[in-house]
C-alpha cells in the first residue's frame, strides 16, 4: 500500500489536456445536415427512446464534438433521432 503524502496544492490535471476529436461517424452526420441546412434528416435509430432523447440533446447542445460549429435542431420520434443544420452560429 502507497504511503500517504500531504501535498500543499494538487498536482495539474492532465484532463483537458489533450484535446479530444471527433468521432467519424459524427463528423458525417453533421457534413450530411450541412449540404441540406433545414431540411430535417434521420439521422440514427436507437434501441431505446431514453437512447434517442440522449443523442438529440447531445446534438442539440454541441455536446458531440462535430456539432459545435454551427446551430443544430434535434427531434426524436420513438426511437428515432432526427436533425437539422441552421447555420452558423
């Protein structure tokens, strides 16, 4: 067992460090909604409603990296998720 040790400050965080990417498939999500902006597409069919409600709002908010670059809307209807690109922020 590691022996204890008393720090006067915490050592940095090596979260946020290094910056994340992407996903791929993400990234083609969001290309697709930008060649059409408003016009709504399917673009992914969970196993589950709760599944859904998760991405749209993940889409809506930027929380998925590739949607951080312009305005997304996000419906879900049963277990499908659908978006759409309205432009620049």
């Amino acid at each position: 067992m590691a022996r204890a040790k008393y720090l006067k400050e915490l050592p940095p965080s090596s979260r946020g460090k290094y910056p994340r990417a992407p996903r791929p498939e993400h990234v083609r999500m969001a290309d697709k909604l930008k060649r059409k902006p408003e016009h709504w597409l399917m673009v992914r069919e969970c196993s589950s409603p709760s599944g859904a409600s998760r991405m749209a709002r993940y889409i809506k908010t930027g929380t998925y990296l590739a949607f951080r670059d312009g305005t997304y809307e996000a419906r879900v209807d049963h277990n499908q998720v659908f978006a759409r690109y309205m432009g620049e922020r």
